[in-house]
C-alpha cells in the first residue's frame, strides 16, 4: 500500500512536470500560422524587428498546435516595433535617476482568415529597468530578451487563450 502510494506520486510529479496549463483555445479548423517581418518604425537597434518576427514564430510554435504556413496561413500576425526609448525612472535621496528603464511598444494586428470576428489591433508595452551607471549597450541583449518574452507572452495569450 505505502509502496502504491509512493509510485502514484511519483508519476503525478513526473507528470505535472511535462503538462502545462496554459488555456490555450484556438477553433479546431484553424490549423496554420504566419508571421509577417514586423517593421521597425521607432530608433532602435537594427536587427530589433526581425529577432522579434524569429521569437514570436518559435513560440507560437512551441505553445500551439500551429503549423507555419506563409503559403494558406490561417493566421496572420503582423506589425511594427513603435517604440524603444530609454528613460530615467527613480531617484535617489541626491535627487539624480537611480534606475534608468528601457521601454519597447510593439503594434500588432491579428487576423483570422477564417473566423474574421476574431480579428483585433493592439499595442503591447513593456520595461525593463538597469542601473543608471550601466551602459546600455552593456545589458541592452539581455534586457531585450526580457521585455520581448513578456511582449510575446502576452500576444499569445490575446490571440489563443479564452481570457
């Protein structure tokens, strides 16, 4: 009996640890995706827009049943990278910025080809802070893959959850 039950949470952590529960409600007909290139319409870093385009494929991949399809997508997800803009946030008791914030607004459109009441337009905005004394060439990589997860994270969850 001890030993069942032992096994039996075992498997449940084994489980547990490769199903996630995301609400992810994408209509069974729907079956393919596109990615457009986002365009870069703000001053930032060159290659921003396609590291974007290449993230956003690879999870919708990875957190969907979707194929990419740029030949009959049934999906089409497109847009521009609106704003990159570094910021001083908080300050410190000499009154000088203490934490300096790097903010990304990414426009995107939504469209369903086959259900067109699903379709939608929105902008998505995120920050990451860094130290004022940093430069951000030093940290903007990281900082970048940071705001973009959060970004994608939530155009996922506007396009395919039931939230």
């Amino acid at each position: 009996m001890k030993r069942s039950i032992i096994i039996y949470l075992s498997c449940l952590f084994l489980i547990q640890g490769c199903y996630t529960f995301k609400d992810i409600s994408i209509k069974p007909d729907v079956k393919t995706f596109m990615v457009e290139d986002f365009n870069l319409s703000a001053n930032a870093p060159g290659s921003i827009n396609q590291e974007f385009t290449e993230e956003l494929k690879n999870q919708i991949r990875t957190e969907t049943r979707l194929i990419y399809d740029e030949n009959d997508p049934h999906i089409v997800l497109e847009g521009s990278i609106t704003g990159f803009s570094v910021v001083s946030t908080a300050t410190d008791a000499q009154n000088t910025a203490s934490l300096n914030k790097l903010d990304i607004r990414i426009k995107v459109k939504y469209t369903n080809i086959l259900h067109e009441e699903e379709d939608w337009e929105s902008t998505f905005s995120e920050y990451a802070t860094f130290d004022r004394d940093t430069n951000l060439s030093e940290v903007q990589d990281d900082l970048v893959d940071e705001i973009f997860e959060q970004i994608i994270e939530s155009i996922i969850n506007r396009a395919f959850s039931n939230w």
